[in-house]
C-alpha cells in the first residue's frame, strides 16, 4: 500500500470521526433547543430586534451626514459674509474721503472767491469795467442808479459801513432790514454796492435774507388797516426787494462754485417753502394791482435759483403784472423765460401796452418778429383818440397833460433805441412845443383870473357891504371858493421803490392806467358885477383842438 492511499484513509478516519462528533453536538443541540420550548412565544425574534437596531445606526448616520452638510454651507456662508462686508466697509470709506475732499474742494474755492473779490473792492476798481462788464440788452438801468464818483475812469473803492458789516457778521436780518429801511429814502446805487459787499461778511448770507423776508407778508394780527400802514408795509417789501437784489449781485460775481455752496438744497428747500406760502397769498389777490408783491415773488424765485420748480405759464402772468418796470427783462432771464418773450410781447400789445413790448422786443431782439415803429405810431393813435372831444377845461387840460407825456415817452424810446431813421422826431418835437405853450398859457390865464376875483371880493358896495354879504333877493349866492388844483402838474410817478422822477424808462401804460390825477372840475359859480357885462374869454383847449395837427 502506497503512502498516498494511507493518507486518503487516515483523512477518511479523521472524517469520520468528525462526523460523529458534530452528530453528538448535533443531538446535544437539539435537545437542548427542546428544553427551551418552554420560553413563552410572546419573545420579539431576534431578527426583529436586529432589523431595529441597524435601522437606528442608519438613521443616526443619516443624521450626522446632514449636520456635517449644513455646517460646511455654514462655514461657507461666513466666509462670504465677512467678504462682502470687508468690501462695502471699503466702499464706504473711499465714498467718505471722496466727499470730505470735494467738500474741502468747494470751501477752498469759496474762501478764494471771497478773497479775490475783496482784494479787487479793497484795491481799485475801473468805472468803466463794471459799465462794459454789464449787457445793456440784458439790464435796463435804472435813470435813478447813476454811477456815483468820478466817471473818467478813477477806481471807485467799495467799503461798506462799519455797521453794516457788523449786522451781517452777528446774522442780524431785523438790524439789517431796518438799516436798509433807514436807507430807502436816500437809497443810492453806492448803498446798493456797500450791501452787496457787506452780505460776504454773514456766515450764510442766504439764510440772511431769507430771515429778513419775513416781514414781506406779515402776519395778520400784525397788520392794521390806514394809509401810515400800508406805507410801512410798503417801505418794508421795498427793503426786501433790495435784499434780494444785493444777494443777486453777491452771488453773480462769486462764480458758479460759490454759488452752489450757499445755495444749498437745504436753503433753496426753505426759499420754495416760502415762495408757495407767497404763491397762495397773490393768488386770492388782483395781481394786476399787487405789482410790488409780484415782483418780490418773482425775485425770490429767481435769486434763488428754483423757477424750475413752478408752472412757466404761471410765472408769466406775474411777468405781465410788473412788465412796466425797468427790471422786468431782469427778471425774465433770472427765471429763465426767454421762450416765452414772444408770447408775452404778443399779450402786451393785445392789452395796449406798446411801450412795454417795444422795451421787450429790444431786450431780447425781436425787432424782426415785432417791428417797433408800428408799435409807436399805434400807441400815439390811441392816447390822440382817446382825447379827442369837448368837454370842460379841466378836463381838456388833462387830456393834453396824458399827450404830452405819451409824445415825451415816444421820443425817448426812439432816441434810445436809434429809430430816427423809420420814425422822424420833428413832427413829435413840434406837437411838444405847441402843448407846453398853451400848458403856460393856461396857467397864466388862470393866475390873472384868480388875482381878477380877489380884487372883485375887496370892491365895496353901495350898501356899504361887501361881496361876501349880498341880498337875500338874490339868487346867485357867492360859494367858497374850492381849493386850488394843481395845474402845473405833470405826471404821476410810477410804482418803484427807487425815488421817482419822471424819466423815459419809467415803463407805465398811460392808456391803461392814467399817469394823471384827476383834475378836479371847477364847480364854484364866479361871481360878476352886474354892471360888468364884458363876455368872458375862451376857456382853454379850444384854440388848442384847432390848432392841432397831424403828427403819426
């Protein structure tokens, strides 16, 4: 027997005998799971349990897999925070030190601005830089600002007042309105410079005027009613109208950068605030004959700077309401209106205020569009027909009084504006001439017969009486005599806070509105002798319609 046949029989052996031992454990296996019949079947099986115990590991691990998610997208979103935020922090600071650099920008700029206007009225200054320096279509002057000093050419220093300049640095606007207001009688174009100067001393000039404005529509409670009234009322709207024009000046010569630092949003918020409670005020009013409190609204819009914030079409109507003052194209270009000069140069002429539309036209160069010689000759016309008739003395002198100054204001727009050669001026001088000698001889007239009735009141009477005492059988009883009218006089002054004399550039509608007073008629019954039968003399302005003649 060979070596591998003994191996084969000893495995088997070992086979064998195995078997016979796992039979036994077999056999000791099931009788010991026979004697465990006896546990009660409501035990949960072990698979059960076993299912239940890895369904717990499968969700705890489910559980932390999602915890560690959301704490990565944690970490994550921090990290993003903190980025962005160190971005805008940097954002911010850059932005920051931006604005305090062009802060410091715009301060440097006006402290230079203000020094050089200092240096330059502390220095000298050449009258006739500051006439060439103006556009006389642009700014009709007034014949009350002439330029005080010596026109040949000499510097003029302007240096306000010593308490001037104190009331604007201490930011006193009752103090300077009633210095202005002490001013306003002799008010002067060198006052005007000196104010204008003196407002670079404020702080915040603008908030300066604004305070003084105050008193343009006081309260109601404040306000009484009486002519000593609206004389202070009037004086004082006069003294803001000049506050708002020295501020205008102020800030035209500070420059553009200047401007926007005292005008700030906050002020031009204010200054709106008060134009609206104005705005209202005009509106339950005849602007027509508010033209004061019109032009103080229009001021204060365009000193300002905020007529973009108001209806066009509106402001025009104030226009038409101080269109007969010598600033009203002033006020045009401030408020930005020169797109609407046609439209109102058309609605003056339509009202009969030719005088006011040809200084218009030549203001903003329409001649082309709106000739003015026709203007002229028409607005002549109409003052000839509306004095035409017979009527009274008294009331033919003033109808001659309303010509002749209508012929005086012709001719002055004719010689300013060069139209000599479309509209000749002798038949306009002639029909001068002839007006002024029968206004003197009229008066002469009337001086002999007022000395006539005093020496007829001291002839005694045969009853030894006088004038004064006549029978009572008499019907014609001797009246006291009315006071005398004022026949020499010529005019009546046009609104304007400026002292009036009268000029040619004084822009008021003698058709619309009478430049005369009312002549009062002489009702008195003159008293003659009865044994002086001599007929009385022609009364004035009969030889006068004969001798007129055509001169349009």
């Amino acid at each position: 027997m060979s070596d591998t046949e003994k191996m084969v029989e000893i495995n088997m052996a070992s086979s064998v005998e195995l078997s016979s031992s796992l039979l036994e454990q077999l056999g000791k296996a099931l009788v010991e799971l026979a004697t465990h019949n006896t546990v009660p079947s409501t035990l949960v099986p072990w698979t059960d349990v076993e299912a239940h115990f890895r369904n717990l590991e499968l969700i705890a691990k489910k559980t932390f897999e999602e915890l560690e998610a959301k704490e990565k997208e944690f970490t994550e979103r921090e990290s993003h925070n903190h980025m962005v935020f160190a971005e805008k922090e940097a954002a911010v600071l850059a932005k920051e030190q931006d604005l305090l650099d062009r802060v410091q920008e715009l301060k440097d700029a006006a402290v230079a601005e203000i020094d050089k206007a200092r240096a330059n009225h502390k220095v000298s200054s050449s009258v006739d830089d500051e006439i060439a320096s103006i556009d006389p279509q642009q700014e009709r002057k007034s014949p009350h600002e002439k330029i005080e000093g010596n026109v040949e050419g000499v510097a003029v220093e302007v240096n306000p007042c010593a308490e001037l300049t104190q009331i604007c640095e201490q930011m006193d606007s009752l103090g300077l309105l009633k210095l202005v207001l002490e001013n306003l009688e002799n008010l002067s174009s060198r006052f005007k410079d000196q104010l204008s100067v003196a407002l670079g001393s404020a702080i915040e000039p603008a908030c300066l005027v604004l305070d003084a404005l105050e008193g343009f529509f006081p309260p109601k409670e404040m306000t009484q009613e009486g002519d000593n009234d609206d004389v202070a009322l009037r004086g004082m709207r006069q003294s803001c109208l000049i506050l708002m024009e020295a501020l205008s000046a102020f800030l035209s010569k500070a420059g553009c950068a200047a401007t926007d630092s005292f005008l700030s949003p906050e002020t031009k918020q204010r200054a709106k605030f008060i134009a609206n409670e104005w705005k209202l005020k005009l509106t339950l009013e005849n602007i027509n004959g508010n033209a004061l409190e019109a032009e103080g609204f229009l001021r204060l819009l365009g000193t300002f700077r905020i007529a973009s914030e108001f209806d066009e079409e509106e402001l025009c109507k104030y226009v038409l309401a101080v269109a007969h003052h010598w600033q009203a194209t002033e006020l045009c270009r401030s408020l930005d209106l020169t797109q609407k000069i046609p439209g109102l140069v058309e609605t003056l002429i339509n009202n009969g205020r030719q005088i006011d539309a040809v200084h218009f036209i030549h203001a903003f160069k329409l001649p082309e569009s709106f000739p003015p010689v026709p203007l002229l000759r028409a607005y002549l016309k109409e003052i000839r027909r509306n004095s035409q008739g017979n009527g009274s003395a008294a009331l033919q002198n003033n109808y001659n009084a309303r010509e002749l100054e209508a012929l005086r204001t012709v001719i002055g727009c004719v010689e300013q504006y060069k139209l000599e050669p479309d509209y000749p001026l002798e038949p306009l001088h002639k029909r001068v001439s002839q007006l002024d000698k029968s206004a003197k001889g009229d008066n002469t007239k009337r001086t002999a017969e007022t000395g006539y009735h005093r020496q007829q009141q001291k002839k005694p009477r045969s009853d030894r009486g006088y004038q004064g005492s006549r029978a009572r059988g008499s019907g014609l009883g001797r009246r006291a005599p009315p006071a005398r009218a004022a026949y020499n006089a010529v005019s009546v002054q046009p609104e304007r806070y400026i002292p009036t004399v009268p000029h040619l550039h004084s822009y008021h509608q003698v058709s619309g509105q009478p430049i005369y007073a009312a002549q009062g008629i002489d009702q008195r019954l003159p008293y003659y002798p009865q044994q002086d039968t001599r007929p009385r003399g022609p009364s004035y302005g009969s030889h006068v319609q004969q001798s007129r003649q055509p001169y349009v």
